[in-house]
C-alpha cells in the first residue's frame, strides 16, 4: 500500500506537472510501500521539455519498504540536469538519453536493520554454513546462525547478537565492532572484538571462535550491489550511527528511469 505521493508543486506549470505526474508512478516499481513520497522535477521555461532538458529531478521518501523486507526510514536523491526522451513522457514513461548521477542518503532504524536479518535473502546466506573453520568446530556438520539482533552505537559502532546452532547445542555469540565502507558499496564490520561477559563461561572459548568466523560472514554479505533497485545503483562515500539511525551518504548512478523498460 502506498501512502501520499506529492507530485504537483506550487506553482508547477503544466509540463512540470504532466513530468512529475508520470516519475511518481514509474517510482512505484521501486518500493513494495511506502509512507510517503516526493517528487519534484523541475523545468524552466517548460519549453524546453520539447528537447528533452531537466533542470533537476528530486525524490525524498519515508518509511519505505523494498523487496518486501528491507526497511529504509528516509531515502532522498537529487539530480542537476537530465536529458530524456521527450516523446516518451507522452507514452506515460520517462527515458533518459544518457546515464546520470543524484547525490543521496539513506537513512536505516535499528528496528529495519534488525528486521531485514529476518528476510529470506539474509536468512539464507546465515543458515547450512559448511566453511573449513566452523567445520572443525561442529565435527563437520553444516552451522547455521540465528536470533541476530543489531545494537546501534556512537561513532559507527554496531554490537550484534546472535546463537549458533551446533550439533551438541546452541551456543550464544556476542561482538562490538566498527562499521565501515569498501568500495563504496559493500559495508564491512572492522576490528570485532568478541564480549565475553554475555556469553556462559563455560561456552566462551566455543563462542570466540564463532564470533570470529561470524564477522567474517557478515563482511562478506552486505554488498549493495545484491539490492537492485530497477535501474538505480546506490554507492555510498561515507556512513555515520546517529542514535538509533545509521546515516548513509553518496551518490545514485542512474542508468534508466525505474519502471521504463
């Protein structure tokens, strides 16, 4: 279900209004839902739509949904200049002439993250682990990992929580560590530092290493490259936990308008 699209800005001609009318429906493809979504594309004079020129394209969302369980508390992107085709804004589509790049910024609740490590595309790369290093601590049985829950803390810090399930058992993990962007796209959890102190003595030894071999998963997994947003690559220049939020800045490569195939 979607909320309220805002499509029509004050004092939008009736090519800017006809322009936005037709990006806020192609914007649908993008979200399973949404609470509400912006969008303001502008052109001045609006003659020159006939050639096909943007001044600038802008899109600000909250509590948006994607691929029906990954949550994003805001999403915003703005571009300068487009050149589309403007025979295919008649036809209800808006197709761009050439790539363009939006800044952007994402904003994640702990709630969301918490909640996409329930989704069958993260359960998925967590369960039946056969790795050599938790091979030799299951007496080579598969291991899957569990019940993650994700603290955020200052300074780009995330604690996470987890249990593993051995053959002999259920054994709890627990790490700190310290997040951090490679590539602009794929999210890495430096230097984790197992936390005995929630873990059953007896159990410590076991959990350490799993904790290690957990982070190493986890490095390994986020990559945005995996979250296709139709035709929009999202890379990110910097991130930053911000109480309960964690703040992604960067820049959207747009390769054609979402829904314009």
């Amino acid at each position: 279900m979607f909320g309220g699209f805002t499509v029509t800005p004050p004092g939008a001609d009736l090519g800017e209004r006809m322009l936005n009318k037709v990006a806020s429906e192609s914007l649908r493809h993008l979200f399973t839902q949404s609470e509400s979504v912006d969008v303001v594309i502008r052109c001045n004079p609006s003659s020159k739509l006939l050639q096909g020129s943007i001044d600038s394209f802008k899109m600000s969302g909250r509590h948006l949904v994607i691929r029906k369980d990954f949550q994003v508390e805001e999403m915003s992107f703005e571009t300068d200049a487009v050149s589309i085709d403007f025979s295919s804004v008649l036809s209800g589509k808006i197709r761009l002439k050439q790539p363009t790049q939006a800044v952007a910024q994402v904003v994640l609740s702990e709630a969301g993250i918490n909640h996409a490590f329930t989704a069958e595309l993260v359960k998925k790369r967590l369960q039946n682990i056969d790795t050599p290093e938790l091979a030799s601590l299951s007496g080579g049985e598969p291991v899957s990992f569990t019940d993650v829950n994700v603290q955020l803390l200052p300074d780009n810090q995330m604690k996470i929580f987890a249990k593993t399930e051995l053959p002999n058992g259920t054994v709890p993990i627990s790490l700190l560590a310290t997040l951090a962007v490679e590539r602009r796209r794929r999210i890495l959890f430096q230097n984790p530092q197992f936390e005995a102190e929630v873990v059953p003595e007896s159990l410590r030894g076991v959990s350490s290493l799993l904790t290690t071999a957990f982070a190493e998963i986890l490095n390994n997994m986020v990559d945005l490259d995996r979250f296709d947003l139709d035709g929009v690559t999202m890379r990110i220049n910097r991130l930053e936990t911000q109480g309960k939020t964690l703040v992604f800045s960067g820049y959207a490569q747009v390769e054609r308008f979402p829904g314009s195939r």
